[in-house]
C-alpha cells in the first residue's frame, strides 16, 4: 500500500546547527532547503498530500531573533515557490493559527494559495503556527454555529486536511507535539534520529518502504 498523505514534524535544525557551531538560524536554512527538495521528490513518489510542520504555535514563543528568522523564510518561500508549485501542478494549502503570524506574512498566503488552486497533482499543506488542539477545538465551534451535531466522519470535513497515512519525525523525539491530533488517530508513525537537514530523499524512500511493509489493521483482526 502506498503512503497518499504524508506528514512531517521536521525536527533537528537547531541540533543541527549547533553540532556545526552554526547558530540555529543557519539550521532552519539548512532544513528549508532540505524540505524544498524533498517536496519535489514526495509528488515525484505518489505521494498526493505533504503535509509539513514548519512552525507550532509554541514555537512562537522561542527568542525574537529564531522567530525573526523563520519568518524571513516564509517571506522567502511563497514569491520564490509558488509560481514552481504552480507549474507542477501542486496546490498549496497553508493552516495554522494564521492570525498570529506578522500581517505582511498573512497577506502572502491568499494570492499563493489561489495562484496554486488548480493544482491537481498533489496538496502540500503547510503548517504555521500550528496546534492540534486548536485546530479540534476551532471546527467544533464552527460545528456548534452552523448548528451541526457532528458524527466522527462528519467531523473531519471542518478539519483541515485529510487523514494521515505516515506521520514521519525526525530529529529523534518520540512524541506528536500537538501536530495533527484527530487526523493522524490511525497514522503509522516513522521516527529517526537524524536532524531535518540530515534527512535525505532517500531517508523519505526508507520511510516510504517501511509504510508499504506495515499492516494496517485500523483496529481490526
Ligand atoms: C524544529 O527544529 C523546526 C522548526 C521549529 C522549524 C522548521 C522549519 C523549517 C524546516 C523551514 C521551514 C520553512 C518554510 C518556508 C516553511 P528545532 O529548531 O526545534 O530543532 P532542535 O530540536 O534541534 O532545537
């Protein structure tokens, strides 16, 4: 079976750096460069959506200046990406607590997404400022004002993207770190030890092999 929906919590880039006696900025580079290309390679293997944790909401709180950083690569990323994204047919999709983010940020966000809309080779979700917890916590009280009594499926389609198949984390923690709660409730979950810019296309394979080998059950016999 083939991995549709992806997701990764890059984690690493600061241990990275550090390692190098780089300062954490220089790791978060690295990893935006590694994550470009490993966006090309995932649609480039099937995948049909990417979802990618670039910022929770509690990264929020880290010193100004690593923040300050993050977010020059967001300045960065949609002028430069979305026109490629366009051109391979990729839609990209951008969900978090978006209302955080700096207004010059936000104000990229609309004319990507719509630059991209008909895309229809695969989704790259992008996660900025994300919570898990929020996200559940925003659909149900958009289901409670539209009125709805909402079912478990019923639920996901206030959610922001589909069910998780792979759930990969690098950097070597073992934890979810309130990415994706309600939709990752089946996913396989892949953890390695490398840090994010260490992560390779091949690293992605790996995962992508050890997906097609596990046996999904969803609770079954
Ligand atoms: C966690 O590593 C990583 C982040 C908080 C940022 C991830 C961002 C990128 C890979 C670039 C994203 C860029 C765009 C444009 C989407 P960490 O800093 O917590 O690493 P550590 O655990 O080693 O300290």
């Amino acid at each position: 079976m083939t991995a549709e929906h992806v997701a990764i919590i890059m984690d690493g880039n600061g241990r990275w750096a550090k390692k190098r006696l780089l300062p954490r900025s220089a790791g978060h580079r690295a990893g935006f460069r590694r994550m470009l290309s490993l966006c090309e390679h995932a649609f480039e293997r099937g995948v049909r959506c990417l979802t990618l944790y670039a910022l929770s909401e509690e990264n929020l709180s880290r010193p100004k200046e690593e923040v300050e950083a993050l977010f020059s690569l967001f300045r960065e990323f949609f002028p430069t990406q979305a026109p490629k994204l366009k051109e391979r047919g990729i839609k990209l999709r951008v969900i978090g607590g978006l209302a955080l983010l700096p207004e010059d940020i936000r104000a990229m966000i609309p004319p990507s997404e719509e630059l991209t809309a008909g895309g229809t080779r695969g989704t790259l979700y992008l996660a900025l400022a994300y919570s898990g917890r929020g996200e559940i916590v925003s659909a149900a009280n958009r289901a409670v004002k539209e009125g709805k009594e909402v079912t478990r499926e019923t639920f996901s389609s206030f959610l922001s993207v589909p069910p998780v198949d792979l759930l990969i984390r690098t950097g070597g923690e073992l934890r979810l770190s309130d990415f994706l709660l309600y939709e990752s409730a089946y996913a396989e979950l892949y953890f390695t030890k490398k840090f994010f810019p260490d992560f390779t296309n091949g690293d992605f394979d790996k995962a992508l092999k050890e997906f097609s080998l596990r046996d999904r059950r969803f609770g079954r016999i």
